[in-house]
C-alpha cells in the first residue's frame, strides 16, 4: 500500500526531465519524408511563389549583428548594404521567418518523438570535442559556399531542383560531388 | 487570371504575410525532424553509400514538389512566371556548391539541417549554425575580393527547359525515370554495401513511383500555357484597360518619368531597325516584337519599382508587344500614348534635321523625315524636363503596382 500510494502520483506527474530524456523513437521511412517534404515545398511556391531556405537567415542574422556593432561598415559594403543599409532591418524578411517555423517544428517534432535531447551526433570513433571543432570548421565552409553558390541545399538544391532552374541542378551536384571527393579522407570521422 | 500565386502583402499585410512564412517554416522544421536530419551520422552515411536516406528524401522531395508545381501550371492555377527559378551564375554556383560539399562531409550538416539538428538542442548543431554565422560574415568582408567572379557567367532565369530545349512535360518526365533510377541504385548500393535486407522495404513505394510517372505523363499531356493561352484567361480585364486608355503614357508624363530617380525606367522600342536608328528617344533600348520573349525571364527579376513604357512609331506594334509582356504577368507595362510620332509633334520644336511630313497616312510609319540618322542625338530625343514644365498637359496615367512575383529567393 505504502509503496503505491508513493509512486503512483509519481508516475502521472509531469516531469521535464523526463520529457527530454525518452527513448526515441526510429525516423520515418525516407520515401513518406520525401513526400511530405514535397508538398510543404510545394505548398510553399503556391502559396508564397518561393521555395523554402536557410542559409539567408544567417546572413541576415549576421548582418544584424555587424549592423548593431559597426553601422558605418555596414553602410559602406554594398553586399551588406542591399539587407541593412541606413534604416533597413535585415530581419524584416520573410525567410527569417520561416526559420523560427523551422525551429519551431524542428523542436516540437523532437518532442514529441523523444528525440529532444542535449546530445552530440557524430560518429564512434571520435570524441565530442573533435565533433564540435569539426562542426564548426564545416558550418564556416559550407555558410560561406551558400553565399558564393547564392543558395545552400534548402534555397538552392531542393526549391531551384523542383522549379527546374538550370543552374540549381548545376549547384547540387557540385555539392554532392565536393562531399563525395572528400568523404574517403574523412572515413575515420564518421565510421 | 491565374490566383496563386497569392499576392499575400497585399492580401493580408505584412504580418499575416509572414505568419504564412512562419507555418511553411513550421512544416519544413518538423519534417525535416522526422526525417532524421538532425542527426549527422544518420546525413552523413550518405556518403559511404550506407544508408541513402539523404538522397530519397531530398529526391523525393524533389519529383514531388516539380510534379505539384507543373501539374498546377498546366492547369493554369498557378503562373510559372510569378515563381521564383534561381537565376544561373555558373562558375559561382559550382565552386560554392563544392565548398558547400567540402562543408557537409566535414561538419555533417547544412545550414537547413543544422537549424532542425539545434532546434532539438543536439550540441553539434548549434555549434554548426554558430560557425555558419562566421562564414557569412566572411563572405560579406572578402567578396569585394572576387566581385567579378561572383557576379560574372550570368545567365539569367535560365530553366533546364531553356537549357536542354524540350518541353516542359519532357523534362519533368525525365526528371521523374533519373529519380526513380537513382532510389533503385540506392538501394542496391544500401544492400552490398550496407548490407541492408530490401525485402523489409515496403512494397508502396512502388505504387508512389507510379503515382509520380503517372503525374508526369499528366503534365506531358496537358502541356503548359502559351502566351496566347495566357492572354485569353486574361483578356476581358486588359481589354478594359486598353478600351480606357489607362495604360497609354502621354509624352509630357514619359518626360517627367525619365527624370524620376525613384523609378527603374525600361524604355523598350519595338520599331524596325531603320527606324530606330534614325531617331529614338534617349535610354531607350532596341527590342524588336519578336525578340521579346527572350527578354521576359530578365524583366521578372528587375526590382519592384520597374516601369516598363512600349514604344513603336504609332500604337499598333507596341499594344501588341503590351499584350504580350501583360499576358507574361510582367507588372507595370505601359504604352506611349501615340507612339514616336506623338512624341516628336510635341517636343519637336522646330528642331533642324527634323521635319514634318505634309501626310502620315499608313499605319506604324514615321511622321517626321530625318536629315541625318543620329539616333537619341536629336535634342528631341532628350527634352530638358525644366524647359518644358508646365507647357505640356498631360492625364498622369502610371500607377506602380506592388510587385508579385519575388525578386530574391530564400538566400537574399
């Protein structure tokens, strides 16, 4: 009695910690992924007549930043001063928005899947820090790839891919082909 | 007129607009989630040939999308036209597209990835993003360094339809067989190399690879709208506009016009060579009628505050090229009001060099004989705007419509 009375409320009680700390469960077969990531990409031209993106958040994010630190800068570069010339915040775009949604749903699904978690992914023979320096080396590339490429795999592979844009083909396969070249030297990283 | 499209700042304003923005990112962030895209081994064992979950989604995705998207334009609900196609920079787009592959296998994410992958709080994730942050920053202080390369082998809204000179249908066939291709050599590769047991696969996939054949023998079928098509859903309203005269700019306003630093002017003249040649009005760029089309995909990407004024020696040819360019959904097209011959009987002045002819009695010929073929030389080819204000009356006509289709992508 003693012993159901105490673990009983225990057991319904909401626990956050618990909440982040579930099994999680397996990914969605990819074919059923690819389909719905299909339709939110096409409800997206639609609705909006753009695709969806990423990297120009981070160069929005950035500008906004260098705009607070060093606006005469700012107003002197004329590829920072087409998002954050004088008075343009370059946060008052749509694609800044779409990333809080995809936050916003990246973090929900997580939740709800058990998948929410203070983690580090990487592979079984390298240690968290390696991950981390080897993470940020590769966000700094691939960040300044988008900028040259004027598009990453969400603006450029995915949205340029289904709208039949000739030079988005041309991009992702440069992605694919610049991943494939270095993949043999870095075997040891993720295997 | 096709509906989406929508026009959603003008629909809705601003901040419903991007409420809109935020619910597609929304979708975005959660199916990528549960697609397993947060997790970097998971993307990069792409690359060993593994587990090719990378490449049926984002194929998938893909096919999918393209299928919707010219299903929905050969059914005329959505314009193609008023989507945006990532203008072509070749040598630019394949050495950031390299960089961005050198990027992936080394921190195994990409920026999109890496937002999910820091949304569900994986450490290597917002580290990427933190790094990514860098790397613009980056960009923003050294493309002053390569200008020329980053702008240069420009090719415009060039589509592969334009690239591989096939019909929409085709391409999107085609794209569909080089997608399935591509999922059924991946799982092969899945099985020697993953050593993964396909018969667990479920066998639906095979009725989707049909479904997307299918789809796209649909859009083979149908085929997408030609201009004509496109003005005959439009005609009635635009005819309107002609009957009313509303998109007839008069000389004294196309003056005033040239000399507003607000506007980005695009004076087009359709007339024949010759014509041109001998007299035009200054800034103003020789397009003939049939050469249009190859211009539309650029004007689409001119900024929002574009007006476009048709020019020919009378009307005929330049309400022709109007219907065109309006049936193309370019917004802010206008006519001069008479044409050249307009222009030239009100800012003539007793010009040298010019005279009147005693009867202009065809269609589309010049009213004015020219003693010497000097072009936009002619002073009347560019008026002084303070010498002649107030001594012309004119209707102003120019309303500048906000823009509908987009002028930067997801990467601007």
């Amino acid at each position: 009695m003693t012993v159901d009375t105490q673990t009983q409320p225990r057991k319904s009680r909401f626990s956050l910690k618990k909440l982040f700390q579930r099994e999680g469960k397996p990914y969605t077969n990819p074919y059923l992924g690819g389909i719905l990531l299909g339709i939110v990409l096409f409800l997206s031209f639609l609705i909006t007549g753009q695709g969806l993106g990423a990297s120009g958040t981070l160069s929005r994010v950035a500008v906004f930043v260098e705009d607070l630190v060093a606006p005469d800068h700012v107003d002197r570069v004329p590829y920072l001063l087409e998002m954050a010339g004088g008075k343009t915040n370059p946060l008052d775009y749509w694609i800044v928005f779409v990333t809080i949604g995809t936050i916003l749903g990246g973090f929900t699904s997580g939740l709800i899947h058990g998948r929410t978690k203070w983690e580090t992914t990487r592979g079984p023979n390298i240690s968290n820090r390696t991950r981390w320096m080897l993470a940020f080396v590769g966000g700094i590339l691939f960040a300044y790839g988008a900028r040259m490429a004027r598009g990453c795999t969400s603006g450029q592979a995915l949205s340029g891919g289904a709208s039949l844009s000739a030079g988005s083909w041309v991009v992702m396969f440069a992605i694919f082909g610049g991943a494939y070249g270095l993949a043999y030297f870095l075997r040891k990283v993720w295997n | 007129m096709t509906i989406f499209p929508l026009h959603l700042e003008a629909l809705i304003g601003k901040p419903l607009m991007y409420l809109v923005y935020l619910l597609i990112g929304f979708g975005f962030g959660y199916v990528l989630e549960i697609s397993g895209f947060s997790d970097s081994p998971v993307l990069a064992a792409q690359f060993y040939f593994k587990d090719l979950r990378v490449l049926k989604v984002m194929f998938t995705a893909i096919v999918v999308a393209m299928v919707l998207i010219f299903l929905s334009t050969a059914l005329g609900i959505l314009d193609y036209n008023l989507i945006w196609v990532n203008p072509t920079y070749l040598w630019s787009g394949i050495i950031g597209g390299l960089i961005m592959g050198v990027g992936f296998i080394v921190g195994g994410f990409c920026p999109g990835t890496s937002i999910v992958a820091a949304s569900t709080l994986k450490i290597d994730g917002i580290i990427f993003v933190l790094g990514g942050l860098v790397g613009v920053t980056l960009f923003g202080e050294s493309e002053k360094f390569f200008q020329e390369f980053y702008h240069g082998s420009y090719y415009g809204r060039l589509t592969l339809m334009d690239f591989l000179n096939l019909p929409t249908g085709i391409v999107v066939l085609l794209v569909v067989l080089m997608a399935l291709f591509m999922f059924w050599g991946g799982e092969q590769l899945e099985r020697i190399i993953g050593k993964k047991d396909l018969s667990k696969e479920p066998a639906l996939r095979y009725a989707g690879a049909g479904a997307l054949v299918v789809g796209a023998l649909v859009v083979l079928l149908i085929g997408q709208p030609a201009n004509s098509d496109r003005w005959d859903s439009m005609a009635s309203q635009q005819e309107r506009r002609l009957q009313e005269r509303s998109v007839y700019v008069q000389p004294g306003e196309l003056l005033q016009t040239m000399h507003d630093h607000k506007l980005n002017l695009i004076m087009i003249d359709v007339r024949p060579e010759t014509d041109y040649n001998m007299f035009h009005i200054a800034r103003s760029r020789h397009i003939p009628l049939e050469e249009l089309p190859e211009y539309v995909g650029g004007f689409h990407l001119e900024p929002a505050r574009t007006l476009f004024v048709l020019i020919s020696n009378d009307e005929t040819t330049s309400t022709q090229a109007w219907k065109y360019l309006v049936a193309e959904s370019i917004p802010n097209v206008y006519i001069l009001d008479g044409g050249i011959n307009h222009w030239l009987t009100t800012f003539w002045d007793n010009e040298a060099g010019i005279e009147p002819q005693v009867a202009d009695t065809a269609d589309e010929t010049l009213a004015f004989d020219f003693a010497a073929v000097l072009g936009a030389s002619y002073v009347a080819a560019d008026p002084d705007p303070h010498q002649w204000e107030g001594k012309i009356e004119y209707i102003p006509t120019i309303k500048m419509d906000l823009k509908r289709a987009p002028t930067s992508g997801g990467c601007g």
